[in-house]
C-alpha cells in the first residue's frame, strides 16, 4: 500500500512539467537549426570567404586619391 500510494503521488506530481516542456521545444529547435546549418554549409562558407576578400581590399580610388563627393543638387 505504502508504494503504490508513494508511486501515486510521484505520478500526479507536476512540479518541473514547464521546465521539461522547454528543454525538449529548446531541443527541437537546436536540432532544426544544425540541420539547417550543415544543410547550407558551404553557402555560408562561400558567402563568408567573399566578404573577408572585400574587406582585404583596397578601398575604391575615390577614398585614396582625397577627392571629395560632388556637391548636393539644391531642391527646386
């Protein structure tokens, strides 16, 4: 008697329900996320490899030779 009423208890017990709820919805979403990532790997890499490139550059003539931008067109 004493155990099926201790199981009892435990069962209708439902303390740490949410927190579980939200470690397997963090989960989920972890899984899908990596699984995106390793999908589009090498799109990433290729996109990230061409913006490194551009910022080792050197910048477009106009910064270098100090010309400046021309003057505003006024507002009629």
């Amino acid at each position: 008697m004493r155990a099926s009423f201790a199981f009892r208890r435990f069962w209708d017990d439902d303390r740490g329900a949410e927190m579980v709820e939200w470690a397997l919805v963090t989960l989920i979403l972890l899984i899908a996320t990596s699984s995106v990532i390793i999908g589009l790997r090498e799109m990433i890499v290729d996109a990230l490899k061409s913006i490194f490139a551009a910022l080792q550059e050197d910048p477009a003539d106009a910064w270098t030779t100090g010309s400046v931008a021309p003057p505003p067109t006024p507002n009629p």
